[in-house]
C-alpha cells in the first residue's frame, strides 16, 4: 500500500466517522518518533526484485533449495532503500476510496 500522513488520516477519519465538534490539535512528534519506515533496507536491496508494479519480494539471505532462480527473471529492485519516503503518497480522496473500499470499517 502506498504510504499516507497522519494529516491525510485524520482529515479523512473526520470526514468519514466525525461531527460538528471533531477537530484536531497538532503537538508536533515526539522525541525518537519515526517521522519514515525502511520498507526495504540497503542491506536487503541486493536480495530484492520487482514482482510487479505494486509487489517486491526479498529473499532470504540464505540460499533455500533454488528459490533465487525463481526470483532471477524478475527486474533487480530499483532502489539502494525503499521506504516511506521513496513510495506514492495516498492523497486524501485515495485513501477515503480505500476505506470505503474495504467495508470492515463499516461492519
């Protein structure tokens, strides 16, 4: 999935399930909080392929019974790192269409 901001959430959490007295209060991030996830790290890049335009597969450092021959005709993964930096941002009426989507939410 594409990576989202906490502003992107909660607009749409308020839009979605909020009221007239829904609001938001920004305090800024806390100390050592994770402002970006590594997806994908400089050390795994190398064992890593395109599986398809939204999939990547990481093999296993160890070799396990001809797997990376499998993975071979797949492109090289294109980045020295992946994370939620480098990635497609969702934007507010994305992740809304998600949501709604994926009914759970309204169970």
């Amino acid at each position: 999935m594409s990576a989202a901001t906490l502003i992107c959430i909660a607009n749409v959490m308020i839009k979605m399930f909020g009221n007239t007295k829904s609001s938001q209060r920004i305090i800024g991030k806390r100390p050592g909080e994770k402002i970006h996830e590594v997806l994908i790290s400089k050390n795994e890049a190398s064992q890593s392929f395109v599986f398809n335009d939204k999939c990547f597969v990481t093999l296993p450092s160890l070799e396990n019974g001809g797997v990376r021959k499998i993975y071979n005709k797949y492109p090289k993964f294109p980045f020295s790192e992946f994370t939620s930096f480098n990635t497609s941002r969702l934007t507010e009426k994305d992740l809304e269409h998600i949501l709604r989507k994926e009914t759970w939410l309204f169970i």
